[in-house]
C-alpha cells in the first residue's frame, strides 16, 4: 500500500513558474555577454602583448648569447697571435653560423705602444640591434 501524499497529487503546471509583468528571466543579458566578452578581449590582449614581448626577447638574448661567445672565440685567437702581424679585416664564421660575419679595425691609442683592436660581430638576418663590439687593448713593442 502506498501511502497518500499530503499536499495531494503534482501537477505540471505548478511546477512551472508563470511570468509576471516586470520579471527577469534566468539568462544572461546582452549587457553582461558584452562586458563579460570586453573583459575577455582585454586579457587576451595583454596575454598576446606579453608573448610577443617574450619571443622578441628570447630572439635578442641568443643573439648577444651568440655573438658575444663568437667574438670571444675570435678575439682570443687574435690575442694569441703576434701583435706586430694583426692587421684589419673580415670574415665569416664559416658553415656554423652562416648568418655571423666578423671585421676587425685597428687603430692606435695616445699611448704609443698601446693599440685598440675592435672587433664587431654582425648578424645579417637581424635588422634591428644586430651588431655586438668587443674591443681589446694590446701592448705592441717594436
């Protein structure tokens, strides 16, 4: 036996709530979609700036990474030669790094037996801030 329900029987029509005059109705507005997508297109904004920001600087830093280690390299084997047989040049830095090129200036100093050798690493893919310079000084006796 089941027992009687004491409200009596549901009906589908008192489940349903009838609108009245001036009732909102559960769903979003168009007002808050279009703040809610506003503030959606902000944040993206900021989060693309920020990884374009990112990529640009990742691309600066192996290059100053690169050219820096790449003159060392050459600047070294410049110091170890004999100062009387250096002599201004240029040059590429082979199959390895097809983009890097190299030129060496000489030039004196006030100091008679001192002399400044600048050595400049190019990349030539790069258009902006594509040029890192070492410079030695190097006593030359005679």
């Amino acid at each position: 036996m089941v027992a009687a329900d004491p409200y009596g029987p549901v009906r589908k029509e008192s489940c349903r709530r009838p609108w009245r005059k001036g009732a909102i109705p559960g769903g979003f507005t168009l007002l808050e979609v279009m703040i809610a997508m506003a503030i959606l297109a902000i944040a993206l904004v900021a989060v693309y700036q920020s990884q374009s920001q990112s990529i640009a600087m990742l691309g600066s830093s192996r290059f100053l990474t690169t050219a820096s280690l790449l003159a060392q390299s050459r600047m070294a084997e410049i110091d170890a030669a004999d100062p009387r047989n250096v002599t201004a040049g240029s040059g590429d830095f082979g199959d390895d790094f097809p983009d890097y090129q190299w030129q060496v200036e000489i030039g004196g100093t006030e100091i008679e037996f001192l002399k400044k050798i600048t050595l400049t690493v190019t990349n030539n893919r790069m258009v902006f801030r594509n040029t890192y310079r070492l410079t030695l000084y190097k006593v030359v006796l005679l």
